[in-house]
C-alpha cells in the first residue's frame, strides 16, 4: 500500500503546484512541462500526460510542440494530474479560475467531491455517489456531466471498473475495503454532456501489431515499454514526417487506444475536482492537499 499513498503524495503536491503557476499569460506548454517535470523530479512515472483543459474542455486535452495557447483571466483550467510509484497511480485534479464569476462552478465541482467522500465506505453504493454529486452540483445551479465518470484504478491501469457516475443511478454495486478509486465531478455551465472532437493528442498501447517500418515500430515499442503501457502524449514522441498517420494508422489497427479531446456540448463551461482514495471505514485520500 505504501506505493499507492506516495503516488497520491507527490500527484497531490503537482496538483497544489500548480495553482503557482497557472496564471493569466502563462503558456499552456511551459505549464504542462514544468508540472510533468515535476512529478519526476520528485521521484514518481508519468501516470498520464498532463492535462491541461480550458473552459468547454473538459478532459485530454494537453500541450503539443509549437502550442502557442496562452492562459488568459478570463478562462477556466482544469489540472488533472496523474503520477506513478511502480504502477500504482495517484490521480488528482482541480479548477483554477480567476474571475468572481466562475466561482461557484468552480465550488460547485469541490463541493461535490467533498460531500461524496464523506460517504465513501465498504458498503456505500455506487448509485448513492452519484446522487451526492448531482445534488451538490444542481444545488449551486449548474449540472454535472453525465458522461464523464470516476473510475477505479488498479496498478499500471489509470481507468478500471467501476465506472462512479455523477448523477443518481439506481446502482446497486457497493464500494469494498481495500478498494481504490478515484472520484472526479465535472460541474459544467451548458448542457451536461460532453463530445469527442478531432483533436487527439492522447494514446494508449494495447496490443502489438505486425508493424510496416521502423517508425512504427519504434512507437509500438515506446508505447509498451517506455511508457508501461500508460496513456503517453503525442508530444513525447521523437518528431519525423508522418507520425500522425502511423498514430492514426496504429489505432486503426487496434495497436494503440486514442483519446480524443473532450468538449461540452453546448459549449459550456466545465469545472472538475479529483481525488483518489483507498476505501475502507476510515477512507484514506491519497491525494489531500498538504496546505
């Protein structure tokens, strides 16, 4: 158990980190690198790249090479981070907003969090999380978005069952001692659904393939084995003409998992706060804030 609670340790510490840095005129890749850099240098993997995901963005969203975004006061960021000790995963998030205005989506998603936890024990049902956070969310008049869920984690698998929604389910499945998840409400200011568009800067290894070059190879055999077979950023891959045909070529293939970025519908606005927790009678969060 010691693994999962310094993973959530350090994510914690990137996470609290990053309010330090996330600032109107801030660039997008400059903060993504320092916080991935970050996790290393505090002695934990990668767990997932950054994410980095503004306003209607709401999830996978990270720097790319030349990215020339820049923070502004009026956006609302989202942080996810994710870091590993040998596979076992610390996954954690907040909202930074900077105007008054965005607040309450802002506590609305932190509250939301809060108020679930308080009920995480063996025995909780799965249906019971997901009427907390509707609630909490619906009573500072935003919703929560419906398909984007909490998820277990197990070693070297960021996302594993159960999928913990956030709204009332009629769900019977209860939460066991020893069991670690991660519980992430996403409050948003639009519809409450969420849609893939074409931007992928997110993959995944799944399977080994028959490769045709030695490019392909190469990113089938980073995929595996540098990253662990951890979601890695487009980014992290060297730079040669065509990548993002092999990249689309391998998924294709069923070599590699994408993940798109994901946006509100309606082009709302999203907030998201996460933490991740071994349950028990007394739930351990493995990512709480060390302020």
């Amino acid at each position: 158990m010691n693994d999962w609670l310094e993973a959530g340790r350090i994510a914690g510490i990137v996470r609290d980190y990053s309010k330090k840095i996330v600032n109107p005129g801030a660039r997008v890749i400059d903060i993504v690198e320092e916080l991935e850099n970050k996790i290393k240098d505090l002695g934990a993997g990668i767990a997932f790249p950054l994410n980095l995901s503004i306003n209607e963005r709401a999830a996978h969203d990270t720097a790319t090479f030349g990215d020339e975004r820049v923070i502004t006061e009026d956006d609302v960021i989202k942080v996810d981070t994710g870091a590993h000790v040998n596979g076992a995963i610390g996954d954690t998030a907040l909202t930074i907003v900077f105007k008054d205005e965005y607040k309450d989506l802002q506590r609305a998603s932190q509250k939301a969090l809060e108020e679930a936890i308080k009920i995480m024990h063996p025995g909780t049902k799965l249906g019971e999380v997901g009427e907390v956070i509707q609630s909490t969310i619906e009573s500072f008049g935003f919703k929560p978005i419906k398909n984007l869920t909490g998820h277990g984690l197990k070693r070297y698998e960021v996302h594993t069952e159960p999928e913990i929604l956030n709204f009332k389910t009629d769900s019977n499945y209860e939460f066991y001692d020893g069991q670690i998840i991660a519980i992430e409400p996403f409050a948003t200011d639009g519809e409450g659904y969420v849609k893939e568009l074409r931007e992928t800067k997110i993959y995944m290894f799944l399977r080994d393939v028959p490769t045709r070059s030695p490019h392909e190879r190469k990113i089938v055999s980073m995929a595996k084995n540098d990253f662990h077979s951890l979601p890695f950023s487009k980014r992290w891959l060297p730079r040669f003409v065509g990548r993002d045909l092999i990249l689309e070529r391998l998924t294709n293939q069923g070599a590699l998992y994408s993940f798109p970025v994901l946006s509100e519908v309606a082009g709302g606005r999203v907030a998201q706060f996460e933490h991740t927790m071994i349950v028990g009678d007394k739930t351990v969060v493995t990512t709480k804030s060390l302020e």
